[in-house]
C-alpha cells in the first residue's frame, strides 16, 4: 500500500479520526511509510471486525 499527500488530511473511519502529513521521500522513509501503512490497515480492519462482532451480539 502506498498512500502521498502534499498537505495534511484528517481522515476518519468508524470512530477513529488520523491524520496524513507528507515527508521528505527517501528509501528510508518509503520502507517505513509501507511497514506503517501496513500495520495501519491491519489494525483498521480488526477494529472494524471486533466492532462487527459486538454489533451481531447486541442484535443478537
């Protein structure tokens, strides 16, 4: 995955508000950036299935 912004943007998904701020781009940088937004993406979606499965045992 990989994600540029040329100025800040606030983001929001489900309850969770983050922010993206450009760096200067390096190989150092884009090696970090793709570990981050990976890590960033994986803790995104077990929010969202943790936040699935509380919802199906209130319904339920």
């Amino acid at each position: 995955m990989k994600a540029v912004a040329d100025k800040p943007q606030t983001h929001r998904v489900g309850r969770i508000e983050f922010e993206i701020v450009a760096d200067d781009r390096t190989p150092e940088v884009e090696e970090r950036w793709s570990r981050r937004s990976e890590a960033i993406a994986a803790w995104l979606l077990a929010e969202w299935e943790r936040e699935q499965r509380r919802r199906a045992a209130e319904r339920n």
